[in-house]
C-alpha cells in the first residue's frame, strides 16, 4: 500500500514508518520538524528513513495547504495522521498552541483526505493517534472505550477528543473511513527526552533527583513501542467493519509511579535519587486500558510487560550515552 503519515520523523512516527517500509508498503512521511524538542533528533530518523527504500518526505507544516497538497498528490490509500503537539503540561502553559496544531490541524489533514481519492477512486481509509489522555480523573477502570469522556483535565486531552468528534463526524458525512485509536503511555527506543521514562532515566544516569509528583501512588498503563506499532499496523489493514471505529492500545496492566522509578534505575544500574512534590495539575491518578475491543477486531495482543521493556528502552538509551 501507499501510506501517509504524518509526524514521520517524531518518536511513534518513525518506528511506524520503519514497520511499514519492513513490510514492503510505500511511505509518503510529512513532518515540520519543529522546535519542541531538538529537531536534531527528528533529523536523525529523517535520515535513517531515507536511507530505507520506498521513503519520501515532505517537509513542512499539516497547516500549510501546500505541504498537504504535495503529501495527497501521491494519492495514498491511508493516512496515519499523528502529527500533533504532544504533553499534558506542556499544554496547560500553551493551550492556543495546541487548539491550532491539533485541532485546526487535523481538520486540515482530513479535509485533504477527503479531497483526494486515492488510485481506486475511493476515499483513503484514516487512522488517528488519539490518547488516554481523554478519559480523564475517572475512578472505574479499566477504561473502555464506550466510557464516557466528556470531562478532559488538560488542553492536550480536549484537543484528542476534539479530534476524535470531528473524525466521527467527517466518517458521518463524507465517508472517511475512520479509525481512532487510543495510545497509553508509550515508551522504548527513540522515546522523546521530555518523557517520563526517558527524562528518569537521564536524571538517575547523571546522579540528579527524580521529581516525583505527588506520593508516588499514580499508575500508568505504559505500552512499549512495538506493541503500539503491531496496533497501529492493523489498523492500517482494516478494511471492513464500521465506518468509525475508536481502539484502546495499552499493556492492560497498571505501574506506580515510585515502582517505575525503582525499575528504570535497576534498568540503568543506578540508585534513583527522590525529590518529592505536590501533585500537578492536570495529571490522572491511574490509566488502564481495556483492549478487549482491539484484542477482538484488531488481533492486538501485546507481548512486553514492562520489565522487559525497559530492558529494551535501556540497552538503547545506555548506547546513547556512549555517544554524548
């Protein structure tokens, strides 16, 4: 297949690109390489994935009509659209930032879609990266996704959200085959800096405190990479069922906080040093995805419980710092 996918070069973007290019699909990769954290690091895996057959980019901006007109010339068959400005806090200090880039621009990346039939003459089917984040502070868990989610706790969530409605509403009105799908607390190799997992264990490496929010007692649903891009994949491949359809991709398996931090200094081989601080805001106490619906339609099974993850995250990360 032709495939377009937005945020090409970012964390997600690019171990789904590199999945898809394995499998022998053309990748059409649009990123904007912007500043929010060092583009650097986006360039690295712009230049891994060019070095792969079957890889173009476009650079530039989802908000700009002649980035979107370059990426749909090539009439895809599916969009991955995952470009978006990323982080809970982040988006407390920048919430119009994030009403833009990722509101504004998913509406912009559908509209494209919608006017651009791919070879069959079809409409490309549409996939889209949506979080946890949008269940919000609720007590019943595990999540599913027929919960409702109608109170987000920060601009990021509202944002997902948003995107997911308009989704449904352009699958209602102009036929976009539509998948949304609901990411939990991804990590492993090429993880961004600012992340938890990543930004702990770069504090424990070099003998700093690790901020702990709160008593330690939040839990995370934390899904390694390869799991979420097994998802993400089969998403890509769906064809039939409804015309909408929203998936929970997590562990299914819940960490705390403080026990994270122990297991990704026993990962480095270094003792975490705490430093204790009151909750923030617009954190969750727990996420815990239900993925009986994506184990059921979608074949989602995911295979790394999080000891062996952070292995993997940290084999690579302790590479990294043998090249600083």
């Amino acid at each position: 297949m032709h495939v377009l996918v937005t945020g090409a070069c970012g964390f997600i973007g690019s171990h789904v690109s590199d999945a898809l290019l394995a499998r022998g699909d053309t990748v059409y990769g649009v990123d904007n390489f912007n500043d929010f954290y060092d583009p650097a690091i986006k360039e690295s895996h712009a230049a891994m994935l060019q070095r792969r057959h079957g890889f173009m980019l476009v650079r530039g901006s989802i908000l700009e009509p002649q980035t979107l007109a370059a990426a749909f010339s090539r009439r895809p068959d599916v969009v991955v659209h995952l470009a978006a400005w990323a982080g809970v806090r982040p988006s407390i200090e920048r919430p119009a930032l994030y009403q833009r880039e990722n509101i504004e621009g998913t509406v912009a990346v559908m509209d494209a879609a919608r006017a651009a039939p791919g070879k069959d003459g079809g409409l490309p089917r549409f996939v889209f990266a949506s979080s946890s984040s949008v269940y919000g502070g609720q007590d019943k868990v595990p999540f599913h996704e027929d919960d409702p989610v109608m109170e987000p706790v920060s601009p990021y969530a509202a944002t997902k959200r948003s995107g997911e409605l308009l989704l449904y509403t352009y699958s209602h009105i102009f036929g976009l085959f539509s998948t949304s799908l609901r990411f939990f607390t991804v990590y492993g190799p090429r993880q961004r800096p600012e992340m938890a997992i990543h930004k702990f264990a770069q504090l424990i490496v070099d003998g700093k405190a690790v901020p702990r929010y709160g008593d330690g007692s939040t839990a995370r649903d934390y899904t390694y990479i390869d799991d979420i891009v097994s998802g993400v994949l089969a998403s890509v491949d769906r064809a039939t069922g409804p015309a909408f359809r929203i998936y929970n991709l997590g562990n299914s398996q819940t960490v705390r906080l403080d026990e994270l931090i122990d297991a990704i200094g026993r990962a480095v081989g270094k003792t975490p040093v705490i430093q204790a601080l009151p909750d923030q805001p617009g954190d969750v106490p727990r996420t815990f995805a239900d993925i009986s619906r994506a184990r059921a339609e979608l074949g989602y099974a995911p295979q790394t419980p999080i000891d062996a993850g952070l292995q993997k995250f940290a084999s690579w990360f302790l590479a990294k710092q043998v090249r600083r």
